[in-house]
C-alpha cells in the first residue's frame, strides 16, 4: 500500500485516535471551530501527545500552522507533537517541523505505519466499506466552499448521474478546480491556527480560532462557479427534501432547521469508533426557550444555549446518559444543565437499552458574552463520540 485511501474528515479522525490507542495512548478528540481536531493522548508513562488534525483532502498546512503549533505544545508542556492531514504540507512547514521534532503524517507515511505495525483491520473499520453514489459530487461541491456535510445523517439512493452531468454544458473546470481563495493556494479556506494567531510563536491567544471561510466567488472563473450550483440543484432534485436540510438549505413548505449561532460551540469527544455511545449533534444560542407552549426566558446577563443530539447506545449493554452528565465549558469555567421547571429533555430517565437510539436535549446557561464553548461528558461512563451533524434542528422538544 503506496498511500492510505482517501476517508471522509470524521473517518480520518476517528482513524487516528483508534490507531494511537492501539499504540498504547488514551485518547480524546476535540472538533475545533475551524474544522480541524486535536487527539489529546495519556500514556502510562505520564507522556501526553497532541495530534494537530487537518482532515480534508484539501487542507494545506503552512510553516505558521507548525510554528504555532510548536508553541502550543511548549506552553502546554506536550511531549509528543504530531501534525497530520489527508492534504499536503508547503515545504517550510516540513523544514520547521523537522527542525522543531514535530512529527508529520501523511497518507503516505501513514500506509507505512499501518503495515510495519500490522493495523489493517484498524484502518479496515474505515476504509472497508463502498461508497456513496452521490459521494464524488459532494465532495465537489464542498471543494467549491458550499457547506456540504461530512456524514449525511441517511442512506443516498443509487441513481447514474453520470449521463446527466454528461449532458451539461460545462467543461471539467480544470483550470480553476482547485480556487483561488487566497493568495497562498489554499483549496476552499485554510485551517486555522493552534492557537488562533497568525503571529508570534503561538504562546498568546486563545486554543480555538474563528472558522475558515472561502475566498470570493468573483475570483473563480465563471463556469466553475456555474457547476458547482448546477451539482447542487440537481443533488437537490434528485433525493428531494431529505437532501436539503443536510446541505443546510431551505425545503419547500419547511425551514433548513439550523440555527444560528451567536456564540462557537464544539464538542469533546471521549473515545473514537470504540464508544459505547454516539451522540450527533447541533446546537444554537437563544434568549429564551419555548417547550410545550411554554416560554423560559435566560437570566440576566446571560444565555442559553440549546443543544439537541440523536444519541444511540452502540455498546451491549444498558447505559444512562442524562442532562447531569453533560457541562458546557466555558473559558475553563463548566456550566451544568439548565433546569426548566415542568420539562426535561431527556425520557425515561436518561437510560438507553442496546441500539436504542432517540432524541434528547439540554439546555446551558453562560455568560452572554461568552465567544465559545465546549460541549463536554462529566461522568465516567458512557464514553461518547460527538458528531455534529448541522441537519438536526436544535428545538426543544417534550420526549
């Protein structure tokens, strides 16, 4: 194996923690507001590692992504740095990171690692399985910057497109397939950095930068910005309304069911594929709540914050998982649930019977002025994968 096959952003992800675990670290994963991911790892030892995740094929990681990842690993005593990503590394980034004894992985020197360490059937979970039929176009549409989900929370149907897209009356794109959405080469937005600056050696600012955006449409040559919108209708013609919400548009006679958000909020997953409970989920801030014609609003000087999730037991045995042990951090600070006098976002008392999957909520309160959060699990069990999944309408509902 020359290189490890292409995986979507989450599978990577989730790759990487199960494959440091079967090298004998604990592992947790955060999603970053721009897209990126830290694999916080513990060994035995006391040794704690960080792999700095770029997860798209498009990610091009920069002599300043390294430099202030070096800082971020010196300012938190990291013993380990590891810097991956399915894209590809500008050639300072390389020379910094040798420089620094921070490690690279590519798909490359990851097909090596998972063939002299004999971690097929690890990479197997993930790379085993076929693909969409629709799974090239969205990733088409995503390498055009259009907010195309990771994991569509449904099965696409099977349908040829190839006759139809054939039948367009557009080249290949070729010539601008890749964008100019910055002056450096970056395809549809550059991660952000560690430690949320541009400069310095990465020992100021906060651990989670703002989200990438795309560079402007009016710097993409015409046809390429005239097939990606016709990918996009015909997607959306094609599987109906059970397609939009995923893509995060309007559907006739119903809302996207988004949400804003005035406020980052991410999640901390506690293990990877081996969880014993998966939790997709979206979130928004609001003023107030309104559950069953009843109307709560924040306190003072604060907000809530409104998290629904789809949580499904994946392990074989019962698990509780209820709004006590779930907390918002915030700035360091841990907020617990909201209680909402009359409801409860939880049925049957947070226990989940093996497979049973079902749709909860729970509501935070923080300071209104707070800029991020991070949805994290406070008891010990269940261990949960956070997935978030911008399809999911975060309404309180009666269960």
């Amino acid at each position: 194996m020359d290189k490890l096959p292409e995986l979507e952003p989450e599978a990577f992800v989730s790759f990487l923690a199960d494959l440091w675990e079967e090298r004998g670290w604990d592992t947790s994963v955060k999603q970053r507001p721009d897209e990126s991911y830290f694999i916080v790892g513990k060994r035995g030892d006391g040794k704690r590692g960080v792999l700095y995740v770029f997860p798209t094929l498009e990610s091009h990681v920069k002599q300043k992504h390294v430099k202030q990842f070096v800082g971020f690993c010196r300012k938190k005593g990291i013993d380990v740095g590891v810097v991956a990503t399915q894209g590809a590394y500008a050639d300072p980034a390389r020379k910094l990171a040798e420089s620094k004894g921070i490690h690279l992985l590519d798909r490359e020197t990851l097909a090596g690692t998972v063939e002299e360490g004999g971690f097929e059937h690890v990479l197997r979970e993930y790379a085993g399985g076929g693909s969409s039929p629709l799974a090239g176009v969205l990733a088409t549409l995503r390498s055009y910057g259009i907010p195309v989900p990771e994991a569509l929370p449904f099965d696409l149907p099977s349908v040829d497109l190839q006759p139809l897209l054939d039948r367009l009356p557009f080249g290949d794109g070729d010539d601008g397939a890749t964008g100019d959405a910055d002056a450096d080469g970056d395809a549809g937005g550059t991660p952000q950095s560690a430690t949320g600056g541009d400069g310095g050696d990465g020992d100021g600012g906060d651990d989670d930068g703002g989200p990438a955006l795309p560079g402007p449409l009016t710097s993409i040559p015409r046809p390429d910005v005239v097939l990606p919108v016709a990918l996009l209708v015909l997607v959306v013609f094609l599987v109906g309304s059970a397609v939009g919400p995923a893509l995060g548009l309007p559907v006739v006679g119903g809302t996207s069911g988004s949400g804003g958000e005035a406020m980052a909020v991410s999640a901390l997953s506690t293990a990877g594929a081996n969880a014993t409970a998966e939790a997709r989920w979206n979130a928004r801030t609001t003023e107030t709540l309104t559950v069953n014609g009843t109307t709560y609003d924040a306190p003072a000087n604060e907000t809530f914050v409104l998290v629904r999730m789809n949580v499904t037991n994946t392990g074989d045995s019962p698990m509780s998982l209820d709004e006590s042990s779930l907390a918002l951090d915030v700035a360091g600070d841990r907020y617990g649930y909201q209680p909402l006098n009359g409801t409860t976002g939880f049925a049957e008392g947070g226990l989940f019977a093996p497979d049973d999957t079902r749709a909860v909520w729970v509501a935070f309160s923080v300071p209104a002025d707070a800029a991020s959060g991070t949805l994290v699990v406070v008891a010990d069990e269940p261990t949960v994968r956070f997935v978030r999944d911008r399809s999911i309408a975060p309404e309180a509902m009666e269960p």
